[in-house]
C-alpha cells in the first residue's frame, strides 16, 4: 500500500457503502479512491441529494463508525461468493477463495452493516476511523445518473 493509503478512510468508506444501499438500495459504488487526506466514491444513483439527506446520510456513518463495530474478514469459495456478491470488479485472477470483509458481525442480529469482497487494508474496530466529513457531492445525470461523494476523516 502507498503511503497515501489510509486504512480508516477505506473503512470509512464501507460504512458510507453500507449506509447508502440500506436506505436507498442503490448498488454498491463502482469506483472509489482512497486517499489518506479526501477520498471519493462513484455511485449509480437516481436523484441528487438534499441538504437534509446529506446532513441525515452523515450522521448515520458517524453513528455507526462510533458504535465501534468489529470489521471482520472472513475467506469464502468464489462460487459461494457469486451467489451473493456482485463480482464483475473482481478480477479472475483473484483466485477461488476470496476475502469478504464485514463491517459489523455476521453473526449478531441484524447482520453486518455492509459485505463485500474486499482487498484493502481496514481498521480492527469502526471507531479507529475518526468522524466522517461529508466534503462535497455532485450529481450528473447526463452520465446516466452518477453521485460522487468527496469525504474526509477527523478526530
């Protein structure tokens, strides 16, 4: 990992993940990139977002990220995996067992907040992340309806 890297903020951004597809059902991000200092995040989305969505989508990562949660991973078969997890981005090189990485138990109930197969780097606990800072959004329609979401960490 380079030095820009930031395992907080790739955390950070499994719970943004999480928070946006249990609310909006939209799917999972198709193109992030994690910086030590801003990230951002792509997501086909079907409307711009509110000043209250946005100030409401924050405070929900933060309640989250404070919960402490433990972020798990856990080696699951590809085949297994296929059947619950979108793996167009993976490639096949990837092999036949992939890492799947839970923020929050699978086990408890209620499951975890967000899965996914995953190759990063992450913090143990989601309270390691410090407070979600929403920067900035914008919506493009013309490019069939894509939110990008710019994000910050802070202590």
């Amino acid at each position: 990992m380079s030095k820009e890297y930031n395992p907080g903020m790739h955390t950070a951004e499994h719970a943004l993940s999480g928070v946006l597809i249990r609310r909006y059902g939209c799917p999972r991000c198709f193109s992030t990139h994690i910086n030590a200092n801003k990230s951002k995040v792509d997501f086909h989305f079907p409307h711009d977002l509110s000043a209250e969505e946005v100030e409401s989508i924050t405070a929900e990562v933060n309640e989250v990220l404070s919960r402490d949660l433990p972020v798990i991973a856990r080696d699951m078969p590809r085949e297994e995996a296929a059947k619950i997890f979108n793996l167009s981005r993976l490639p096949e090189s990837a092999g036949d067992t992939l890492r799947i990485v839970f923020i929050g138990d699978p086990e408890a109930p209620g499951g975890a907040l967000d899965a996914c197969p995953c190759i990063g780097e992450h913090v143990s606990h989601t309270a390691e992340c410090g407070t979600f800072i929403w920067v900035s959004h914008e919506w493009k329609p013309e490019d069939g309806g894509v939110l990008r979401i710019r994000f910050k960490l802070g202590r």
